[in-house]
C-alpha cells in the first residue's frame, strides 16, 4: 500500500496519536533555519507539495489538542513520548517540517538537509516504527 503525501488538513492518527506514515518530522530550531532547510530541499529535488511548513504556535496548539485527545493505548508505542517531546520543542520555540519521504533515499537527503540546519529531531515514520534519522 503506498502513501500519499499529507495536507495541513491531514492529520494521521493510530490510536489518537499522530502517525504520518512515509513522512518524516523534523524540529528545526526557528524559522529562519526551517525556511532554510525547505530552500535546500525544495534545490534538492523534492517538490513543494513535499513539504508542510509549521510555525512552533501552529505545531503546539495541534500537538495540545491531540494530546488531550489521545487514547493510553496510543502509549505502549513510541508515538505518545513521540509527540510529548514536540509539544516541549514548540514550546521552545522550534518551527517545523514534515516531508514527504516515501523512500529511503528520500529520507536520507531528508536527514542530511535536516543536520546540516540544526534539526533537533528527525523523525520518520514507518507503518510499525519510528526511525531516528538523526543519531
């Protein structure tokens, strides 16, 4: 089954969590190094409907919400510590992609353009697991 790349509007959830399978979440710690890193992907190749751009207000408030709406068995897995831990980086004030990367070589230049602009997180999502793409 393949996945399609996600809208704003989008919000995959698994058990109330946020799941955007074949995508991958990075924490960039502001606007100015997440406007650089899309700049550097969009030279890279991927397409601008690749990537979802969040300011640290937008991302908090989605991440407030979701967590008060996510189920407990949301955490056996990852996804609940997951999205505690972005919530706190919004909080910090970290701005936000998500990035289509359907493949592992897209996820890699993903990861490398992430690094190389001071990603806190990189994240990507698989059906069963989330991969950290930066350690």
């Amino acid at each position: 089954m393949s996945v399609k790349r996600l809208t704003k509007a989008d919000r995959p959830l698994s058990f109330g969590c946020f799941k955007p399978v074949g995508h991958v979440v990075v924490a960039l710690p502001g606007d100015v190094q997440a406007d650089a890193a899309v700049a550097a992907l969009l030279a890279d190749g991927f397409d601008a409907e690749d990537i979802l751009q969040y300011s640290a207000a937008e991302e908090g408030a989605e991440l407030d919400a979701l967590l008060g709406r996510a189920s407990s068995v949301g955490g056996f897995g990852y996804e609940l510590p997951l999205m505690r831990l972005y919530r706190e980086l919004a909080r910090d004030g970290c701005a936000w992609l998500i990035v289509y990367a359907p493949d592992d070589a897209h996820a890699t230049r993903v990861a490398l353009i992430a690094g190389h602009h001071g990603a806190r997180v990189a994240e990507r999502y698989h059906r069963l697991v989330v991969e950290d793409l930066l350690h």
